[in-house]
C-alpha cells in the first residue's frame, strides 16, 4: 500500500518559536495533501488543504498566517506553526490521496509548545 | 456540525465477545471509510466502501454500507485485544474527508 512519512515523529519547543513537519508521500505522487490535528481522545480535525503548484485552502477558523503551508513538489508538503504557544501543541497528522481517493495517513508528528 | 456521528463513543468488552459501531449521516457520500488508529500512530485505513449495500469482509471484521450510502456500520466478531483502538469511519466527497468523532474500544483479556 501507500507510505506516507512524516518529520519529526515529535517535537518539543519554547513558545514564540516557529516549528516546520514535513509530510512524504514515499512512493506515489500526490498533488493534494490534507493537514489535520487531533487533541486527546478526539477526532481528526481537517485543518487544510495543501494543493501542489497553488495555494493551500484552510478551513474555516484556521489562520493561514499561523499556520503555514507549502506543497513544493508532487511527493512534499510542509505546515509551519508560526510563532506557537501552548494552545497549539497537539497531534499534526497529514494524509494524502491515492487515484480511487483512498486516504493514507502519516504517523504524526506530536508538537508540544512549552 | 459533525457529518458523521458515530455510536457508541467508548466501549470496553471482553475478548470473545461481539460488537458493532454504527456510522450515521445526513449525507449522502461518495465513499465512506473505516480506519483504526492506535494511540500516538496515524489512522490506518481498513476499508474503502462505495456501493450503497456493500458488505466487505475483512477477517472477523464486517462493514456494510447503507442503501442510501448515508449510514454505515462494522462489526467485530470474536474480539480479541489487539482490535482495542480508535475506530474511525470517514466520509468522502472527492479527496476531502469528514470524519466521525470515533469509537473508542477497549477490549480485555
């Protein structure tokens, strides 16, 4: 089936830092890619849309300047949380789409903001 | 509003028993998937379910899709504890995925 990587599998930093996860497709293409989070004991929350070539589409209540986005080729997104605090540690989790729409998820990436 | 809900929420049994969780929407979707997610790790899909009727198999675990392809439920038969995990069902409209809030199963030896 498909792989899909994600870097780091966590990471711990200072509040006021900025923190880049990347997000692989390790051996199909992917010209769409989905970011979610996910708190405790809760479900998948789609955060965004990242599109290869244009820009990511966000959902409703995600800041786009907060949370960066960048799909710079056909196997690579990458979500930089700006200037994080406490509030946004959580579970960053991204998927990506075969061609019959299937969902393959990465392992996450567990951010805790001190 | 969540598109999907799923029942129950939470369930803990014992191994050898049998369980369903149920998978219900307003919507009519394209698709619907099911996956388990085990704590710390990303979901992993289970099945992909996109005729209205369907019924898959997948060892002791058996997903059907509704008529109306709004609805849909898996059921575990003969449970053991390596099925013990978040159990959540998502429905597609093209790429984008809405997901259910999840079951969460716990089942003890």
């Amino acid at each position: 089936g498909a792989v899909v990587s994600q870097h780091p599998s966590w990471v711990i930093c200072k509040s006021g830092t900025s923190v880049k996860i990347e997000c692989r497709s390790l051996d199909f293409q992917a010209t769409t890619m989905f970011w979610y989070r996910q708190f405790p004991k809760q479900s998948l929350m789609l955060m965004a849309t990242s599109n290869e070539g244009s820009k990511a589409t966000y959902e409703q209540g995600v800041e786009k300047d907060k949370f960066l986005i960048n799909h710079a080729s056909l196997t690579l997104s990458t979500l930089t949380v700006t200037s994080a605090h406490p509030e946004d540690s959580s579970f960053y989790i991204c998927s990506a789409p075969n061609f019959d729409h299937e969902q393959f998820f990465g392992p996450g990436t567990r951010l805790t903001v001190l | 509003t969540q598109l999907l809900e799923q029942s129950p929420q939470f369930l803990s049994i014992q191994e050898g028993e049998n369980l369903t969780v149920y998978c219900n929407s307003s919507s009519v979707f394209s698709s619907l998937q099911w996956y388990r997610q085990e704590p710390g790790e990303g979901p992993v899909l289970l099945v992909t379910v996109v005729t209205g009727g369907e019924v898959k198999k997948l060892k002791r675990l058996t997903f059907q899709f509704g008529d109306a392809r709004k609805d849909s439920s898996l059921h575990i038969t003969a449970a053991q504890p390596g099925d013990t995990g978040l159990y959540l069902c998502a429905g597609g409209f093209g790429y984008a995925l809405n997901f259910g809030k999840g079951t969460s199963l716990l089942v003890t030896p």
